[in-house]
C-alpha cells in the first residue's frame, strides 16, 4: 500500500528547516498542497526572515508540487490565524496541520527569567493551540481533519535545563488528550510525534556521528502516518534513527484503603500503591473517577 495525500491540504508550521521542512516535502512528494510556514527566526526565536520558507516552497514547485509560503510566528494569535486563512485562501481547505514550530531558551530553573519560560510556552504550546483553533472549524465542517503536535522526551521524562521546554512539550500531550475526544464524531484524528533527531535546535548538543544517524528525514514517516487516511487517535510516537515507539501514560492498579487513612496507613501500602506491574491505560479522565469509586 502507498500512503498518498492527494486532494488534500496540509499546513506545516516551522518547515523552513529541520524536521518541518522534511515533513513538507514528502507530503507534497506524496501529492498534498503545502502552506510552509517558518518565521525565519534564530533557535532562541530572535530575529525573522522569509527567506527559509520560500527556499522550501521553490523546492517544492521545482519537484512539481504545490506549496505557498507563510512567515507568521505561530506565538502571534493574528499571525497563526493568517497561516489558516492562507491555506483556504490558497487551496480551499485545510487538511492537515503538523504543529511543529519551536524554540529553545535552555538554562536551569534557579537562572531562568520568567521571560524565557513565558516565551518558549508561547510558541509551543500556545502557539499550536493558536494554530489548531484556527483551522479547527474548517475541520469540523468538512469532518475532517488531522492534527500532529510535536511533544519531546524533555517532555514525557524531563530534561536537566529545559523546565520551560519540558512544561510546553508534556502540555501538548494534554492538549491532544482532550482533541481527541472533541474531534472523534467529526473524523478529526490528534497525534503527537516525540521526535528526536539532529537539527538547528539539537546540532551544538550532539557529536557528528550522532547527529548523521538521527537525520529529522527518519522522522518524517511516522508523522505521516499520524496525518493519513488511516491514522491513530491518541497516540504517541516516539521516532528517532529509524526507531519508532508508542508511549503511554499509563496507571497501576492501585490500593483501596478502607476507614480514615492515615499518612502510616499510606506508607505501609506504599509497595501496593506504586506497583505498576498491571498498569494500563485510561481513555479519558472520566474513567479515572469510576475507576476510584468503584476500586476494590
């Protein structure tokens, strides 16, 4: 089978480069119209231009695809809003959105300004949400639609010096925990790729051989698949180096603890509370509840 995006529009956000960039294009190579959007900006989100976006767009029309270009920053709710109205002014629609723009102010938590933790949550995570309320009504209707943010391992497990990052790229997740939902009577399905992989954001952190063997281009299929007919809802993948993994958050079985408990009475079942050898997933929180009250 031959996974093709024909007929449909796909908008990528900071695809002037990267992991972005790698997506566009092998959707437009899969026959998708692309808005590329990329504010041309430095790593720490300083400066623009749009010179990145275009070069991308060229490549794509030069391989005989369809691509326009955008330099609105996703962080702008104006900006972001701009980005879906040049997909419909464009093409008509809008297909699919890959929230995947992004910035790093790395520093410890004790050396962070609230400026830097304030902006890196306002491109990743306010700024997907920016770009997905945007396109979201076109998406309800038509019935169609499929979203992939852009979570990270920073996220899902922590990373030392990235409390900014780690906090919008786990926000994400939550996000796309609540889409799902929202979005399954109307046939609009939300992913979220855990990518890791050699880029302007992770080339000065990894040596050469590393960064050769996690080319973004590896990710790219994965996302893909997230953003096809026949894609998931809900789930995480972790891509990086041609590995690929589903995450989970997951719940043990837990302990019921009868009468009033006590901090003792907690610590002594500790052991049983913590143990996570019959864990499972939950679908939505609403399950938790029932679970809870319903536990034996």
């Amino acid at each position: 089978m031959t996974i093709r995006f024909d007929d449909k529009v796909a908008v990528v956000t900071g695809a002037g480069g990267g992991l972005g960039k790698q997506h566009a294009l092998e959707l437009a190579r899969r026959g998708a119209k692309v808005v590329v959007n990329d504010l041309g900006a430095a790593v720490d989100g300083s400066g623009g231009s749009s010179d990145a976006a275009n070069a991308v767009v060229d490549e794509i029309k030069s391989a005989g695809g369809e691509a326009i270009a955008n330099g609105s920053s996703v962080s702008d709710r104006k900006g972001a809003e701009k980005i879906i109205e040049d997909a419909i002014d464009a093409f008509g629609r809008v297909d699919i959105l890959i929230n995947n723009a992004g910035i790093l102010r790395d520093k410890t938590f004790k050396k962070m300004s609230y400026d830097d933790f304030e902006l890196v949550l306002s491109v990743h995570l306010v700024g997907s949400m920016y770009c997905t309320r945007a396109a979201w009504p076109h998406m309800l209707e038509q019935q169609y639609g499929r979203i992939v943010m852009t979570t990270s391992s920073s996220g899902l497990y922590g990373n030392f010096g990235q409390s900014n990052y780690g906090a919008a790229k786990l926000g994400l997740v939550g996000l796309m925990n609540t889409l799902k939902l929202e979005g399954a009577k109307y046939n609009i399905k939300v992913n979220t790729i855990a990518p890791v992989a050699g880029t302007r954001m992770t080339e000065a952190l990894m040596p050469p051989e590393a960064l050769e063997a996690l080319r973004p281009e590896l990710v790219t299929p994965a996302v893909l698949y997230l953003c096809s007919e026949d894609a998931p809802d809900g789930t995480i993948i972790e891509a990086g180096a041609g590995y690929y993994s589903k995450v989970e958050i997951v719940e043990g079985k837990g302990a019921r603890l009868s009468g009033d408990v006590t901090v003792d009475d907690f610590a002594a079942a500790f052991a049983e509370i913590t143990d996570m050898s019959e864990a499972k997933p939950y679908k939505q929180g609403g399950d938790i509840t029932m679970k809870i009250l319903g536990a034996k």
